[in-house]
C-alpha cells in the first residue's frame, strides 16, 4: 500500500481545514523508526486521497481557500444520506455452509499461513481428519476451545462479506462515515446471526461493543 505524508498532502493543495474535514484521522500514525521527528508521522492511504481529490467536495473546498463552503457541506450531507439508505437497503447475503465445514474453514483460517478457504471452494481437511465420504468424515472435533471456535467462525463471515466494504466508498471524515460503519457493521453480524443462530450471541456481542 502507498501512503502520503501530512507534508506531501500540503503539496498536492491540500490546507490543514481540507485534511481534517474531508480526511480525518489518518490511516497510520506513529513514530518514524528510521529516524526522530518531534511528532509522530501521520500517513494516509494515496488511494483514498485520490478518491476524496476526485469528489465534487474537493473541488468545493479548494475554490474555497481550503475553507469549505455551504454548498460543500450540503453536499458532503446528501452523500452521508445516500450511503446510510444504500446500506440499509443493500441485501447482505452470507455464504451458507454445513457447520462442520464451516468450522474447519474458519480454524484453517485462523492457523497462521493458513489463508481460509473462499466461500464455495473445497476447504482440504486437516491432518487426521477423515476423508471426504469415509464413515466419520465432517464429524471430527476442530481444536481449539469452543468460545474461540465460534469467534473464528465470525471473523472468517466477516472477511467473506468484506465486499460490502465497497459501500462506504466516497464517504468522508466529516460526512458521518463512522456512522455508516457502524450501521454496515451491524447489517453484516446481523445477516450472520440469522444464517447461522448458533453464533448469534457472538454476534451481538461484537455489535454491542462495536468490534
């Protein structure tokens, strides 16, 4: 991933009003480990400045003297409005597995290296496990506790429906995107919890604490 310093945004025109209306905190912040800076760094991702210079609220806020405008405003909140109906609208359809092939994709996942299996594909059984079609095969215990074993079945749902990330493309800092993310977090744990009941107390866990 490509990144832009604080200083290589004020080079591209972009002022200090423009950075915190339109992109808010940055993507990475921290200390420089190649060598001491008063402050730390403060990267945000090129592609998602680029989508922000592209949007009619940029151009806005430029013509402005990086102070914005009623019309920007205006329209940054008819966005903001567009994408939460967008996002209650949108059907969020979770791939639908037997649960012990789901418990073995989502512990294969978790395994370091392990990567997962995408939706639809064959996930290999593990060392031990009894082969497809043998007597016993998909009935074999999956390691690990059981309340972890249900938390790695929500994560691995979670990726697999991280294309409705998509939704969220265009909103900015200041046009309520953590409300947005919330609203699209709760869509997806909730289609989750109805594809599969036996997580659905995990699920509402993660809602109620905003994982």
């Amino acid at each position: 991933m490509t990144y832009v310093t604080h200083a290589g945004l004020r080079q591209r025109g972009w002022t200090d009003a423009m950075v915190r209306e339109l992109l808010g905190e940055p993507d990475v912040q921290g200390r420089d480990p190649r060598r001491w800076t008063p402050a730390p760094v403060r990267l945000y991702l090129l592609a998602r400045v680029e989508a922000v210079e592209r949007a009619p609220e940029f151009a806005a806020y430029a013509a402005a003297g990086g102070r914005g405008t009623v019309a920007a405003r205006a329209a940054a909140e008819k966005r903001h409005r567009a994408v939460l109906a967008a996002i209650r609208a949108e059907p969020i359809r979770v791939p639908v597995l037997p649960r012990a092939e789901l418990e073995l994709r989502a512990a294969r996942h978790r395994r370091p290296g392990g990567g997962g299996s995408p939706p639809g594909a064959a996930a290999p059984s593990p060392a031990g496990a009894a082969p497809r079609g043998a007597p016993g095969a998909g009935r074999r215990a999956v390691p690990g506790p059981a309340g972890a074993l249900v938390r790695w079945q929500v994560d691995y749902l979670r990726q697999a429906l991280g294309r409705y990330d998509a939704l969220l493309d265009g909103l900015f800092a200041a046009t309520g995107r953590s409300e947005a993310e919330r609203l699209l977090r709760r869509r997806v744990y909730e289609a989750i919890a109805q594809a599969y009941p036996w997580l659905a107390d995990e699920c509402r866990r993660r809602i109620g604490c905003g994982e």
